[in-house]
C-alpha cells in the first residue's frame, strides 16, 4: 500500500507540473504565434490573387481537328497574368490538350481521356502555346499572349 499510495503522489505530481506547464505562458504564446503566421499567409495568398487578374479560362479539344481557349466566350488573344481556372472540355479520345508557356507544361487532358477537367494555372507575362501533341504538327496548336 505504501508503494503504490507513493507511485499515486507521483504520477500526480507529473501530472500537475505538465498541466501547469501547459496552461502557463509557453502554451497561450504558441498558440499567439501559430494564429498570427496563418492570419499573415492569408492575407499574403489573398492579396497576391487580387492584385493580378484572375478568373476562368476555356479550353476545347476535339471532336474534330479543332483545339481553342477561350475567355469570357471570346477567343482567347491576350490575357492578363494571374491564377486562372483553367476548364477543359475534351471531346474526343483522339485528341489532347496541352498548355506549354513560360512557367507552365502541363498536358491537362490525355489522348484517350474524354470529358472535362479543370486545373489552376499561374499565367506570367509571355506566349503560351496550346496545343494537342500528336496534331500540333499539323497545326492544331495556337496561341495567345499574357501581359
Ligand atoms: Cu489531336
């Protein structure tokens, strides 16, 4: 009885001393810490999207030898750097879609995959070239430009 009533006192003593630790100020200044470098990541992530343009591109592959991107439903010519949703609407198992530019290679679609995929992409100031690998030799490819 002794022993274990002394084993008791111990363990309680642990446990006092690593509560008191936990609730001291070590703990509450983490936690300071930790909030105040997500709110900082936030604001940064936040203020980064906002200030370049952003929104929603289209891209269309297929069913024939056809390949476009488009913007606010026109032809996409020039565009403004940023982060952009980028939807690809791929219409057959022949074709793929491709986006090569200055930050980004990326093959959105593959041959066999019909249907629709959306990816984000982050457009810097240069061409940009779409293009569906096995025809882009026999011109279905293009291009538009981001300023
Ligand atoms: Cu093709």
């Amino acid at each position: 009885m002794t022993r274990s009533a002394t084993i008791a006192l111990v363990l309680t003593g642990v446990t006092l001393t690593v509560g008191a630790t936990a609730c001291g100020g070590e703990s509450s200044s983490a936690n300071d810490q930790t909030t105040t470098e997500a709110a900082a990541t936030e604001s940064v992530t936040t203020s980064e999207a906002g200030g370049s343009a952003s929104g929603t591109l289209k891209g269309e592959t297929g069913p024939g030898f056809t390949i476009e991107v488009s913007q606010d439903g026109k032809d996409a010519e020039t565009v403004k750097a940023g982060t952009y949703t980028l939807e690809v609407e791929d219409k057959s198992a022949m074709h793929n879609f491709h986006l090569i530019g200055p930050g980004v290679d990326q093959e959105v679609t593959d041959v066999p995959f019909v249907g629709e995929k959306s990816v984000t992409v982050t457009l810097q100031k240069g061409t940009y070239t779409y293009q569906c690998d096995p025809h882009a030799a026999s011109g279905m490819k293009g291009t538009f430009t981001v300023t």
